[in-house]
C-alpha cells in the first residue's frame, strides 16, 4: 500500500476503535450500575497499567518526569481528570451517542481559548465554527427545550461541560507540544495524575461506596478493555496515523468517531436519536470541519523546552 492507504487504515481503525469508548462505558453504567467517579478512576488506573510497561519495553528505561515539568503535568492530568469524570457523568445523563458528539463541541471552543491563551488568530471560518457548535450544542441536548432543564440539567451541563474541559485538555496537549515534550511520555504522565485526581475524587463524600466495584469477571474484563482498547490502542494508532497523514488530514478522521459511535449504540445499547439531534450533530461536525480546514500560518518548531 502507499504511504496515503497506509495512513488512512490505520487512523481509520483507530478512530473505530476510539469510537467504542462511549459504548463500553455505557455499558458497564448501566449492566453494572458502576459509579461514574469510580468508573472514570479505574479506566485512568489501567490505562496507566497498559502504558508504563510498553513504553519501558519500547525505550528501555523508565519514564521519568524532570522537577520542573511536575506543575505542568499535574495540570495536564487534573484537566484529564476532570475531563473524564464530567464525560463519563454525561455518558450516564446523555447515552453514549449524545455524549460523544457533544464532546465535539470542543473544536469551537478550542478555537476561542486558543485565541485567548496563545494569540492566535480569530478569523470569520473559526467564528463561524464556535456558532455552529453552540447551535448544534442546543440542538443535541434538546436544551431549547425548557422541559428539559428540569428534567435532564445534569445532561446538559455535563454535555456543554465536556466540551469546553477537552478544549482545555486539547490546548494542555499544544503547550506540551511547544515545550519539546514527548507525546507518549506526555500521555502516561497526564494518566498518573488524573488517576492520582480521581482517586481523591473518589474519597469526597457521597461520591462512591469504595475504591474497589463489585464487579464479575466479565465486567472487570470489560473495564480492562475499555482502558487497553479505545483508550491506548485506539489513541496510539489514531496518534501513528500521522506518521503517514498530515495533522489536519487526521483530525478530520477523527470526526467519524460520533457517526461510528451512534451506529455501535444503536446495535448494542439500543440508543435512538431524534432527527433535531441528527441535525444538531451535522451542525457541531459542520464546525470541526470548518477548524479543520483553515490554513493556519506555520510556526518554527522550538529548538528547547520553553
């Protein structure tokens, strides 16, 4: 196969199997009863688990954080914590399909902090990109609906949520860029900590029962998949992809990930969205695509961490 073909199978199965992180989710929600909080720790846990050993492998050595990249990564990971706890809660409030394309809703938002944080230009394609976004947003969430803030406010807010904390996450990810730091090594030390996050997260009161679920066999396998699959197999061939494909070529891969989602969740969890939501998720993917395709100026690499 060409470099091209190469490029697009492999980030095409990853974003296939990225896509079935909702659906596993929901599923051990559901089947389980699992709490979301403690959910979002142990998935951060075993995606720890599968990464340490496989980068140590590979590089053999350890990975090792430098003293003055610990603030950095304590951040990164508190925003992944947060992330992951708010999205697993909107999986349980939403259903799998809802979530995932509110989560999305993160490009437009992106775009603005972007703007705001780091200068970067603020043009009519990205302004056009957050409106889409927020209309879709509303259109998702049914939140034109007065009905619906009394009777779903926590799927609402945790949709919006989602997507303005992955805008964070995304922009923690450029700063890590800009410093020279290593991608793999960037992602197992963002999962130390928001499994580090979590675990508190799990003492606050009247979060979880305990720190271990009352789990079977098979739904401790399913937890294990849901971290060894989607969460680092999916991310690490979506992330090898760009050895072939360009970032932007990528990113648009990436937004097949709701179309899958909505069709796993259809098959196996039963999952049906309304045709204002159909329309409200071409919308939000209208506005990724919109960020996508704007030509940003090229920036010089930096010769050392910043």
């Amino acid at each position: 196969m060409s470099r091209l073909t190469t490029g697009y199978v492999i980030g095409l199965v990853g974003v296939i199997i990225w896509s079935t992180t909702g659906i596993l989710i929901g599923y051990l929600l559901t089947t389980y009863a699992l709490p979301a909080l403690l959910l979002a720790f142990w998935r951060n846990l075993f995606a720890c688990v599968a990464l340490l050993p496989a980068l140590t492998l590979i590089r053999r050595r350890l990975p090792r954080i430098e003293r003055r990249q610990v603030r950095f990564y304590a951040v990164y990971g508190l925003l992944l914590a947060l992330f992951n706890s708010v999205w697993t809660i909107s999986v349980q409030a939403n259903g799998a399909a809802v979530a995932t394309v509110l989560g999305y809703s993160s490009a437009g938002f992106t775009a603005v902090f972007a703007w705001w944080l780091f200068g970067e230009q603020l043009r009519l394609p990205k302004i056009m990109a957050v409106t889409l976004s927020l209309i879709g947003c509303v259109m998702v969430a049914n939140a034109y609906d007065p009905a619906m803030w009394n009777i779903n406010p926590v799927g609402i807010v945790t949709g919006l949520g989602t997507g303005v904390l992955f805008a964070f996450y995304n922009l923690m990810g450029k700063s890590a860029a800009q410093r020279g730091l290593d991608t793999w090594n960037s992602l197992l030390c963002s999962f130390a900590f928001a499994t580090l996050f979590t675990f508190v997260f799990n003492l606050l009161p009247g979060t979880s029962t305990g720190l271990v679920p009352d789990l079977p066999l098979d739904g401790w396998l399913i937890l294990i998949l849901l971290s060894f699959g989607p969460t680092v197999l999916g991310f690490g061939l979506y992330t090898a992809s760009m050895r072939y494909l360009s970032a932007s070529t990528a990113s648009l891969l990436a937004t097949l990930e709701p179309a899958f989602t909505a069709v796993e969740a259809y098959l196996w969890l039963g999952e049906r969205l309304s045709i204002v939501q159909i329309i409200g998720s071409l919308v939000i993917l209208a506005g990724v695509v919109l960020v996508r395709l704007e030509k940003e100026p090229e920036t010089p690499k930096a010769s050392s961490p910043v």
